[in-house]
C-alpha cells in the first residue's frame, strides 16, 4: 500500500477515530476531572443537538449543497412548540405530543422552502439558506415576542433530566443522547439500504448522470432539505428537553458547528462521500474539543477562535482528501 492511500486512510472513519481517541488521552491527563464520570455525561449531553443537526446536515451536503439556516430554524421550532406545549387550552400529554408534532412540521416546512426555491429557480442553496437565516429568526421574534418560553409540563421535563445509569463505571448515559443515536442509527439506514440512499450518494457523485438516466433529481434535492428540516425540528425539541426552555434567540453559530462536524467526519463538501459514522464521530470530537478547552480554562473567545481554526482546518482536508481521491482512482 502506497503512501498516498495510507493518508487517505488515515483521514477517513478510522483515521478521525484516532483523532478522538487522543483528544481524549490527551485531556484526560492534562485535566484529570475531565475523564470524570460527570464529566462524560456532561459531554453526551452537550453533543447530542449537534449530532441530530449534523445527520440532516449530512444530507445535504452529500448532494453538494449547504444549509445555513439550521440555527435560525431550530429557534424558530423551539418557540412554535414552547407555545404549543404551554397552551392552557391543552391537556399536558396532548400539549405534548402537538408540540413536538409542530416542531418537527415546522422544520420540514422550512427545509421544504429552502430545497424548493433553490431548485425551481436554481438559485444557490448557499442564498436561499441565508435568507431562511433571517426569515427564521424573524419570524421567531415575532410570533414570541422577543421573549423566552418556559414553564413546561412536569413529564416533559422528566424525560430530559433522565439518565440510563451504565453498569461498573460510574457515569450515565442519558436520555437525549440516545434519542439522538437513535437518529443516527435510522438516518444511516436510509442511506445505505434504501433506494433513496443511493440516489443521495448518486447525484453527489455526478448530477447529470442521473438526470440523463431518467430519475427525479428535483425530488431527491428538495427531499434532502426536508429531512435537514425534520432533523432540526427534533434537535428543538431536544434543546428543549435538556434547557427546559424555548428562545427565538438561540441557535446562533450552530450551523458552523454541524458543518465542521460533517467535514471532519469526511464528507466531501463537493458531494457523493461520506456517512454518519463519520458525521456522529466528527460531532464528537467538536464535543470533547469544547469540553476539554473550557475544564482547561481557556475563555469564550479563546474557544470561538479555536472552533474557527477547527472549521478552516476541516474545509483543508476536505480539499486535500479529495485531491487524494482523484489521485487515486
């Protein structure tokens, strides 16, 4: 095996498991609280928004394309369903169930315009997905009234503070985490053994194939967006169950974090490569980076600039593994 396809070994699932595996070892002696089993929990806990936004960011840019909104979108659902589920007008377990119904309609409603209005017009998802940016985060304010939600139904809040105890260690596992490997395990599914899965990888790989062999192209796009949408408006109710609250102010920067998590898990930001293996172990090293900076001591703004290198050092390798790649085959 030659050099070249060690390094492009290295910098897919297995090589980006090292990297997790040694930001680990490396924290863990430095700061010993870190491998501490409230610590763990702490950063489960603290992944699982990412992860869920992250596999619907997965979709997307599988085909090529890009979603910016996911921030915006996620403040957006979290309002809709805060003001479902503290309607007086409703029993809590009905409150419930139509809160996280609308959270999850809302996303898709917005996944859907995004996908839609970009391929009607075919205009660059990178616009469309920055104006939804604003849409949603006006329309979050708006129908809120720039104020936080909060005062949830007693078993809702139950659900996200649970935790399933692991036998012999001495952490948790909880809840939210997973649900949110469970997204994962399903959106892994659809890519590998379904049709539809196929075609994602397909048109990533050469869009005018597959048109020119008679298949939808429209469809599959604007389905990609919908299930980004659909990821984002669990990812809310998530946010939800962990915080207890809804804001039209949250979700600023997350839409970086799911796409460095995506590119360093090895999706290609050109289309046609990656998984969600990848994505859920680049989610995680974006998780203990944090964790581990802040047990360290380094500031807020330290750690922006540390995630801004981290995004700029992902789109590199993206561009050298697909160099490699082509040198390849």
């Amino acid at each position: 095996m030659n050099r070249k396809r060690i390094s492009y070994l290295l910098m897919g699932e297995a090589g980006i498991g090292v990297v997790l595996l040694a930001l680990c070892l490396a924290f863990s002696l430095y700061e010993p609280s870190f491998r501490g089993g409230n610590n763990i929990s702490n950063i489960f806990t603290q992944i699982s928004i990412n992860i869920v936004i992250s596999v619907g960011m997965t979709y997307v840019i599988l085909l090529g394309g890009i979603d910016l909104s996911v921030g915006s979108v996620l403040s957006l659902c979290t309002v809709v369903a805060g003001l479902v589920i503290t309607s007086d007008s409703l029993s809590p377990p009905a409150a419930i169930l139509l809160a996280v119904l609308a959270s999850l309609l809302g996303g898709m409603a917005c996944g859907l315009f995004n996908g839609w209005v970009s391929e009607t017009w075919r205009i660059p998802a990178f616009v469309v997905t920055l104006g939804m940016l604003n849409i949603a985060r006006g329309a979050a304010l708006s129908i809120s009234d720039s104020r936080t939600i909060f005062n949830f139904p007693k078993a809702f809040n139950a659900v996200g503070s649970r935790q399933i105890p692991v036998p012999l260690t001495e952490f948790n596992i909880p809840v939210i985490f997973v649900l949110a490997l469970a997204i994962v395990v399903a959106g892994d599914f659809i890519l590998r053994r379904t049709v539809f899965g196929r075609m994602i990888y397909a048109i990533g790989n050469n869009e005018e194939a597959v048109r020119l062999s008679g298949h939808d192209i429209k469809f599959f796009k604007v389905a990609a967006y919908v299930i980004c949408g659909a990821a984002v408006g669990i990812a809310a109710v998530l946010y939800m169950l962990r915080l207890n609250i809804a804001s039209p102010i949250l979700g600023v920067g997350f839409e970086l974090n799911a796409i460095a998590a995506v590119v360093i898990g090895g999706t290609s930001m050109s289309g046609g490569k990656g998984s969600l293996v990848g994505t859920l172990v680049g989610a995680a090293i974006m998780g203990v980076l944090n964790n581990g900076l802040l047990l360290i001591g380094l500031s807020d703004f330290a750690r922006q600039i540390v995630t801004g290198f981290i995004i700029v050092l992902a789109v590199v390798l993206d561009t050298y593994r697909a160099r490699l790649s082509r040198m390849l085959e």
